[in-house]
C-alpha cells in the first residue's frame, strides 16, 4: 500500500494527514476546445505519438507512482514532466484539488503512450485545496510550468484549468466506463501544450493559481536521468 502526506486547506483550517492510496488514473486528452486539443494532439504526432480513437481516455497508473519528493529517477535522458490539475478523494468520499506533473518517458510515448505512463515517477505537490472551495470559481483556476534551461527557469506552459474538461464532467465520463472515483484515488486531469514544444528537461517547476482567493499550490523537482 502506497501512502502519501499532505496539507489539507478547507477554508481557514490546514490540517496534515496520510492518505492510503489505492487507485491511481490520467485522464488523457481531456480539452475542451476542439482546436486546442488538436493542437496538443499534433505536437505529440510530431514525437511520433498516435492519438486514442475517441476522447477523453483514462489510463490506469501504478498506485506507487506519484510522489510528493523533489527527486525522481528515470532510465535514459528523454523523459519530461506536464503541470496537471489532479482530483484527489479522501477516505470519506470527498474531492480536493492539487497539482501534479504527468512526467513522461517521450521515446517510450512513440511505441506506447499506456506503458510509458507507467514508466516515470509521478510528481504531486504536498498542498491540496477542498474541491467545494473552488468549484464555482473552476475556470478561474490557472496551471503554469517551468523548465530549467541553462542555469535559468524557461516558461513551458500556461493557461486555465477550462482548456481541460472540468473534473465532475471527467468523473461523469469514467463512471460511463463502469468506472468511478474511489476513496483513495488520485486523477490527473489533462495538460496544456508546451510552450516551444514538448522537449525532454531534468527540472521541472508547475503552479496551480487561484487568482480569487489570491493563493496557489507549487512543486519543482529534477529528475535524475540514469544511465541506459
């Protein structure tokens, strides 16, 4: 059983506690605005990428898979990460909002988009916020990253969390799979196209802003490329 630490905002209250995870789920090509989303589809077709038959699609993780540690080990030197909101649910069944990277093995994304998510470690942020806080404020919610280029910290991606699909629409379509969101599961909920294209980078840095409540999560982390 794999279990994760983290800060529980609701409200003015903080509270830290562990969470037993049990299942764990990337929702994959959520987009909500068709040109959009055919814009991420065409800078993975560029890596080689092909795209599901029909959208959004759900990938199964390892449940040992995410992590809150800012070091993560990956085989070889093609691996990246993409800043993504995540739904996490409590023990008693409710939602809470964080931040989490979907790094990935690029090379072995050309061959198998479903292996390489299981390839890479899966980076969260500690901080989570209660879903109720900001779910009538939802498309207000901004999702940035950063790669580290040369010493300096380059702009990857920015943008609303509307570009995706809203997180109870997601759970809508997996529970249309005979699937639904389970005490202990964490779901990543789609990324934004990188800004210059998806390229392979050690440091990676992502933000979740609430620009209404004037706070964000954030996490950086570096992976550490082992040798093949």
């Amino acid at each position: 059983m794999t279990e994760l630490t983290f800060d529980f905002h609701a409200g003015a209250e903080t509270t830290r506690r562990t969470l037993a995870l049990r299942h764990f789920v990337i929702a994959g090509w959520t987009g909500r605005d068709m040109h959009k989303l055919q814009e991420h589809i065409e800078e993975l077709r560029l890596l080689g990428v092909t795209p599901p038959a029909s959208t959004p699609c759900f990938y199964p993780g390892g449940r040992e898979l995410p992590t809150t540690a800012g070091e993560i080990d990956c085989l070889g030197d093609e691996s990246s990460g993409e800043a993504e909101f995540l739904i996490l649910v409590d023990e008693q069944g409710a939602w809470w909002v964080g931040v989490g990277s979907d790094h990935t093995d690029r090379k072995v994304e050309t061959y198998s988009v479903a292996v390489s998510k299981q390839v890479c470690p899966k980076p969260v942020a500690s901080a989570l916020w209660r879903f109720e806080d900001v779910a009538e404020h939802w498309d207000r919610l901004e999702l940035r990253s950063w790669v580290q280029e040369g010493g300096d910290w380059v702009l990857y991606q920015e943008g609303s969390v509307a570009a995706m699909r809203d997180p109870r629409d997601l759970a809508k379509a997996y529970r249309a799979l005979g699937r639904a969101l389970l005490p202990g599961t964490i779901m990543f909920g789609g990324t934004l196209p990188a800004i210059g294209g998806i390229r392979p980078r050690a440091g990676f840095r992502m933000e979740l802003r609430d620009p209404v409540r004037g706070r964000a999560i954030s996490h950086s982390y570096a992976a550490n490329w082992l040798a093949e």
